[in-house]
C-alpha cells in the first residue's frame, strides 16, 4: 500500500487576528506512506517442491511460513517556539523570528546532533510576533522491518500447536524522534529520542482444536 497525502490546517495560531500567517503544513502531514506485506511458504518437505521425500528434512524444514511487513513513511512537521509568552498575549504559541537562512539541511549533512539550521532562527524582541512559518521543519521518517515465522505441527486429526516466532525492527534500525523545537530550551535543536521501539522478538504456542 502506498499513500500520497497533503494536509494543511489552522490549529494554534499565534496570531488569531492574522490567520494568513498561519498558513502552513498541518502537524500531522505525512506526504509518503508505504506498507508492503509479503507471506512465503518455504518450498521443503512434503507435498512441497524440495525435499518432499525425506522425513527428517521434513520435520525440520517443512511446513515454515515467512512473513515481513514494510513501512516507509515521511517525517511529521515541526514547528520552532519560542517557550514563552513574547508576544505577551497570554496563548503561548509565539513562534520566533526567522534569520534569512534555509532551516533544511541536505540529507549527507542532518545528523541527530544538527537534524535542522539552528541559525535559521532567532528569538523575537518582547511584545512581537514571530515571523518563522509554521511547521518549516521536517522530522525523521520512519524505516522499518517486521519479521514472522511460523510452522504448524499436527499431533491428533483436529489437535494442532503452531510455534511462532516474531521480530518487531528485526534489523534494529533506530527511527529517530523529533528535535527539540523550543529555541529557549537548553537542549534545542538536536533528537534526544526514538519513535519507535528498538529490536523486540517474542516466540509463542498456539494450541487450536
């Protein structure tokens, strides 16, 4: 499954008087999604095309199904705060002012230390608005591989126990979390966490009659 989508939206204005100065990428854009889900039976043991005659081999290599799902999916929009009132309206979503540089970086130069230009924005004087967009940062996507196996075992004519394996991020691969966005936060600017879990494996029996 692949989807393309673009959202826009108007939630926490700055500014609710000057709604044009909202106009922007919604938080929950997510342009790109891909989920690709793939189930193999292995081609060993009885009734299958490779060793189908050989009984050990069988009970060994037969009856396995391999399961993986795929996901690829885009980054959520982020947008830079200030972390207090300068506008002194009391709202508390005063974005800051933008400097003039591009606050995207390439993707040889993003790093979880420096995912975004940090120099790309200011702190606005008191008792002003911000003039940086909203949502101008884009935050890691997501890469991630899900792995099944399970074989079935006939013990009585209506008695089956199936052995499951599964491994959620098989491949261990940390999906980064969002920067920190708070231009008056100590730690602004760089990913301090994950948005997914890491490696997770799991074996299970399922007993059906």
């Amino acid at each position: 499954m692949l989807v393309y989508v673009h959202n826009t939206d108007l939630l926490f204005p700055q500014n609710g008087y000057d709604l044009r100065n909202e106009r922007g990428l919604s938080s929950f854009n997510v342009p790109h999604r891909s989920v690709t889900s793939v189930l193999y039976e292995l081609p060993f043991g009885k009734g299958r095309r490779f060793v189908h005659q050989n009984g050990v081999a069988d009970a060994v290599l037969g009856g396995w199904e391999l399961g993986s799902i795929f996901t690829l999916q885009s980054g959520f929009p982020e947008t830079v705060l200030a972390g207090r009132d300068q506008s002194n309206t009391g709202i508390g979503y005063d974005r800051v002012n933008a400097t003039g540089q591009y606050a995207l970086l390439d993707r040889g130069q993003r790093t979880v230390d420096r995912w975004f230009n940090t120099d790309a924005f200011v702190l606005q004087p008191f008792g002003t608005f911000g003039t940086a967009g909203r949502n101008t940062i884009i935050t890691p996507g997501v890469i991630q591989w899900d792995f099944s196996a399970h074989k079935d075992f006939r013990i009585a004519e209506q008695h089956t126990v199936q052995f499951r394996f599964e491994a959620f991020n098989f491949p261990n691969h940390p999906n980064w979390g969002n920067p920190e966005p708070t231009l008056t936060s100590p730690s602004f600017g760089p990913i301090r966490t994950t948005r997914t879990r890491m490696r997770e494996m799991q074996v299970a029996l399922k007993y059906m009659f």
